[in-house]
C-alpha cells in the first residue's frame, strides 16, 4: 500500500511533528483531547513508516 519513498518522508514527518507536538501539548496543559489528537497523528505517521520498510523487506 505505502510504496512511494514520498509516503515515507510524510510518515516521518508525521511521526516527528506529532509526537513531539503531543508532549509538547500535554506539557503545556492545553487539553487533553487536544494533546491525544496531535499524539495520534505522530502514531500513525509511525505506522505508515513501519509499513513501508516492512513492505520494502518483502521485496
């Protein structure tokens, strides 16, 4: 499914800028919801990177 080197430099970003900006929100007591919502983001970037390089192995 994530093929293109392209969706892997969005997975990354995504994994960076979310994780970091979910601990930064958490931190900084803006909400809960706010700070799960930005985390997930980062979590799902993971994923698409974890899915890539698993996807590039089976080749």
């Amino acid at each position: 499914m994530f093929q293109s080197s392209r969706t892997a430099a969005l997975g990354i970003c995504m994994a960076v800028g979310g994780l970091a900006g979910g601990v930064h929100s958490a931190v900084g007591r803006e909400g809960i919801w706010k700070a799960l919502g930005i985390f997930s983001v980062g979590v799902l970037g993971v994923l698409i990177v974890v899915s890539y390089f698993v996807h590039r192995t089976d080749r």
